[in-house]
C-alpha cells in the first residue's frame, strides 16, 4: 500500500455493506486474535474522509473557549500584538508539522493511535501509551464538558431567571456543584453521548457543520463589537503589565510558542484515530495545512480585533467570549453566543477526549470493550472526578494533569522514532493482530524493552520539569521562580524520546527483518502510484 492510495476493497465487502454495516468498518480477518482485534481497532474497509473533513475537524479543535482564552492569555505575558500573532503562528506551524509525522502511519495502515503503536511498544506494550492518554482524556473530558455547562447556565438564568435559586452551590449544592449545574452537566453529558454513540460517521457529519457554524457567530461578533466601538478606535497593541523590550521579549515569545504546542499535544498525539480514516496522506496534509496555519492565522486575527473591541465598548480588556457575550446582555446575543460556545466545546470535546479513550481503552481488552464501551468508561470516569472542582484547583490540575501531561511528548518521540527512523516506515499490518511469539511484534513478552526504557528515560525528567520547580517553590525550599521550565515540558521529553529510541534501537535492535516479505509491508516510503 502506498501513501497515497487507499486500501483495496476486500472480497466480501459488498456483502458486509448490504448487510448494514457501516462502510468503513475494520476487517477482522479470520488470523487476527481475538484478544488484539475488534471491528473498530481492525484496518478499515474503506477510507473515505476528504480534506475538507480534516478541516473541519480541526475548526472544531480550535473555535473553542479554551482556544480563545488561551490566545487571549498571551497578552498578558507583556507582549505586543504583532508578537502574539508571531506566537501563535509560529507554534501551530510546528504543531502542523508534528502532526503530519504522527498522522501518517495510521494513515497508510488504517489503523487508530494505539494500534500502530503495537509496532514499536509491542504488541502488549502498546497499552502503555494507550493507558495514559486515556487518563488524560478523561480528566479533561469533564473539564471541558463542566466549560460548555457554564455557557448553559447562562442561558438558563436569561430566559428563566428562577432558576437563578437553584444556582446557589450554598444553598442547594453537592459536591461542590449547584443543582442548576448538575442540570447543565447532564444535558451537556447526553448530548455529546449521543453524537458519540451515533459513531464516527455522525461526528464527522457534526464536526463538518460545528466548526463553521462557529467561525460564522464569532465573524459577526466580532463585526459586531467593531461597529460599536468605531475602527477608530480600536488598537491592536492589547499588551498587559510592564512593556517588554525585544530582547526581554524573546524568552517570552518562546513560552508562548511551547505554550500554543502544548495546547494541542493531546489531539496531536492521537491525530492517527483521525488520520486513519483520510482517503490519502495527501488528503489529509491538505487538510492539516488549511486547518492548522491557514485557519488559526484567521482565528489568531479574529481573537485579537474581537478582544481588542472589548476596550473601548466595555471599558476593559475582555479575553473570554463567554463573558464578551455576557456583558451585550440582549436575549438574542446570549442565546446564540451560548448556544455557539456549546456546539464548540462539544466540537472539541467529543474529537480530543472521547474518541481517544475509546479506542484506547478498546486496546486493552478488544473482547470486552468496545469503541463505544471504551468512550462511555471515559465518560462516567470524567463524572466521578468531579471535574468542576478539579479545574477550581490549580494544584491538583498541575500535580495530577501536569504529570500525565509530561509524558505525551515522549510518548510522540518514541512513535516517530520507531516508525520513521527504526521501521523505515514499513509495517506489517497483520502481525499488529497476533500474539504469536514468532510474531514481528512480539519482541520480548509482547513488549518493546527499548520503547519502555525509552520512556523512562524521557518520561522522568520531563516530569520533573513539570512538577520539580512548583514543588520547591510551594515548599519554601527557594525564592527563584523556575515554573516557567514547565513550558518546555513537551519539547524535552520528546526530544529526549526520540533520541533515546534511537539510540536503544542502534546499540540493540529489536525492529527488524525490515526487508523480508516487503511486499506485504505496508510501505510509507514507497512512491505513489501515478
């Protein structure tokens, strides 16, 4: 199979098709062990998806509160705005880049995230990437989802101010949670179930329209704010606190660069549960660049002229567009503002937490749990951690999310390593399916050793980078503030990923026979078909 070609449609398919299963569904072949392959982990039938799709699924990804508010954010580390633009820019270039390196291989394989990474962890091994970006998933699944429910309430308070009584965590709270909130959660937490439950074909459909439904509202808010305020009057120099000569400037615009990578690690990560489904790698390079650089430099824009209309119209600079929709307080602007930030944040939500578990989880038992059982454990999970107190308490997100977090960039390296430089980009897609030791991807037991030893080795540092200079600050133990090294969290353990996969695989190979039944291989490198 080349890059740029789909997979052939396998004997039987029209069969499967008027049977009612849905086209693109994984083939399971008869040699595949149960305990490796569902439908869903299985390489797909048929890989439909255009350019437009990744697009879209990317509009979805980044038209969210946490994606405004984080672009907002940047101006208050003493930027200019010609700076943050810099940042912003720059960052999504390198997160379009990484994420055509880990888009390929599921690609050219057709299947999702923790699968292809069966070809360099091992067979069992490849739970242990999976494991963790679930438990991130989760936790962030209700964060984001306890976000969307605040949009809501504001809906509700507008339209039927009584209910305002059963807002009152006080009086009529649990667990830290009014009634009114548990009532926005829950209708949040069904609905995105439901796009979930429908399959990938429903949220490909939903991701279509929701990311430009959204462009659209915040284009005529921003109008909006514009012929308010006057052209005249707006100012594009948003920049907070001391002003920042350029040689000052730089270490920031750095962090603020790592900042806009970090923001997009988690989906980045996992891109191949998407990726998988593009007709083409070229398809879905289209994709990413229209999505990613194209589509965040108007948003960049967009974010900055809306924020900076906030200044003039409401006499302070307003980052949040739940709170730019707040302070028009007409019924309208609330209801469609509410109703846009929601279709947002369960764009998001749904494409960056609740598919990614769902195959992860699937990965650990295919027999047991399905994509849809996988997504639905990531669901309740995201309930029962409270998420509504997870995220009023920075600590316990830095020390908790902040140490899952450290490791998605080794976990990145060590997947680019084994796939581009160890595998030469050939796999071997039926031996991902087999538990026989004589299996390629057997290695020792089922796992890798370097690939472990890999992430131990990266993992640990850009751990501590992460939580090693809070802790000796809230400790008392020094006066220099180093929380910035955090920053580069994701950088170092994936620099540091990568090198040490590298270096294990030189000293003592365990990827081989990389020339043996090549024609069976699935080949990244191979050139395209004319």
């Amino acid at each position: 199979m080349t890059e740029h070609s789909a997979p052939p449609r396998p004997p039987g398919h029209d069969v499967v098709e008027a049977a009612g299963m849905p086209v693109g569904a994984g083939l399971v072949k008869p040699g595949y062990d149960p305990r490796l392959a569902n439908e869903d982990l299985a390489p797909l039938r048929e890989q439909t998806w255009s350019w437009y799709n990744i697009f879209a699924f990317w509009m979805s990804d980044v038209h969210s509160v946490g994606g405004y508010v984080t672009a907002g954010s940047l101006f208050a580390l003493g930027l200019a705005s010609w700076q943050v633009l810099f940042a912003l820019l720059a960052g999504i270039l390198i997160v379009n880049v990484f994420c055509n390196l880990v888009a390929k291989p599921s690609q050219v394989t057709g299947v999702p995230y923790p699968v292809i990474n069966r070809a360099v962890f091992g067979v069992r091994g490849a739970n242990i990437p999976a494991v963790v970006r679930g438990a991130i998933a989760i936790a962030w699944y209700g964060v984001q989802t306890y976000l969307a429910s605040q949009s809501l309430i504001i809906i509700f308070l507008k339209f039927w101010p009584a209910t305002a009584a059963l807002n009152d965590v006080r009086t009529s709270g649990f667990l830290g949670l009014p009634v009114l909130g548990y009532i926005c959660y829950a209708i949040l937490w069904v609905a995105q179930a439901f796009v979930f439950w429908k399959g990938m074909e429903a949220i490909r459909r939903f991701i279509d329209w929701a990311g430009p439904a959204v462009y659209a509202v915040m284009l005529v808010l921003a109008v909006y704010l514009v012929a308010r305020a006057g052209w005249r009057n707006i100012s594009l120099d948003l920049s907070q606190g001391a002003h920042l000569g350029f040689a000052e400037s730089v270490p920031v615009m750095l962090g603020a660069i790592a900042l806009v990578v970090s923001y997009f690690s988690g989906p980045m990560l996992n891109f191949g549960d998407f990726s998988r489904y593009g007709r083409s790698f070229s398809a879905v390079k289209k994709g990413n660049l229209l999505g990613l650089p194209v589509n965040f430099l108007f948003f960049s824009l967009l974010t900055v002229i809306t924020a900076s209309a906030t200044v003039p119209v409401f006499g302070e600079l307003v980052t949040d567009p739940i709170h730019t929709v707040q302070r028009i307080d007409t019924p309208f602007a609330i209801l469609l503002g509410g109703l846009t930030f929601v279709v947002a944040t369960v764009g998001i939500n749904i494409v960056a937490n609740f598919i990614s578990p769902a195959f992860d989880f699937s990965n650990l038992s295919p027999q047991r749990i399905s994509w849809r059982t996988g997504g639905m454990i990531a669901a309740v999970g995201s309930v029962l951690l409270t998420p509504w107190n997870w995220y009023g308490n920075p600590d316990a997100i830095h020390y908790t999310l902040g140490l899952l977090g450290a490791l998605i960039g080794p976990l990145f390296g060590i997947l680019i390593a084994g796939y581009y430089v160890a595998s030469r980009q050939r796999v071997w897609v039926d031996d991902l399916f087999t538990l026989d030791p004589g299996g390629r991807y057997w290695f020792r037991n089922g796992y890798n050793p370097n690939a472990v030893w890999a992430t131990v080795a990266a993992g640990v540092p850009a751990i501590v980078s992460v939580l090693a200079p809070k802790m000796v600050l809230d400790l008392g133990l020094t006066t220099a503030d180093l929380t910035w090294v955090a920053d580069y969290s994701w950088f170092v353990g994936c620099g540091l990923g990568f090198a040490a996969m590298v270096v294990l695989e030189r000293i003592s190979p365990r990827i081989g026979g990389l020339d043996r039944d090549l024609h069976l291989a699935a080949d990244g490198a191979a050139p395209a078909r004319p």
